[in-house]
C-alpha cells in the first residue's frame, strides 16, 4: 500500500510503500535499509529522516469557506491560508 508524503525539499507529493517507513502521527521515519528518490526533485531520503504525510483530507473549497487550515493545490504544494487581522482604527 502506497502512502503519501511530502518532500522536505521540494514540497512536491511522493508515494512509499507503507512498509518503507516508520508511521509517527502526521510524520513517517525512513526505516534503516530503505532509500527512495523524489521524483521532482532528485532528493535521495535515507533511513532515519522525517517526512511529512500528506494529509488524507484535504480541504478545496471554491467560493465557500475553509475550514481546514491548509490547502493542497497540485502537485502538494502547501499554501498556508493568511489569516487576516483586524485593521486597527
Ligand atoms: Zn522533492
């Protein structure tokens, strides 16, 4: 079973295999003898390094609002929405 993860370098979207890797929350650990490549960006992940998962649910809203706090647009790319304060008077 695949699972997806954000690459630490590039932000773009890559695929493991779950039995790669080390699942710890919203964080995966390489598992010693297992490397794999980014195909975005040619980053080679090692054993032991930290990646994040991707977060399976992923709020897109068109003219709505958002609840979530990120939004995932392409290739997983992490946006931040801004929260906008208040204009002081
Ligand atoms: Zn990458």
């Amino acid at each position: 079973m695949l699972i997806p993860l954000i690459c630490n370098q590039c932000g773009g979207k890559l695929e493991v295999e779950q039995k790669w890797v080390l699942e710890s929350g919203d964080t995966v650990i390489v598992l010693s003898d297992q490397t794999f490549t980014c195909p975005h960006c040619n980053t080679k992940h090692l054993p032991g390094e930290t990646l994040k998962r991707l977060p399976e649910k992923t709020a897109i809203t068109i003219a709505g609002n958002v609840s979530g706090s990120n939004i995932v647009i392409g290739n997983g790319n992490v946006i931040l929405k801004g929260r906008k304060k208040p204009r002081q008077l």
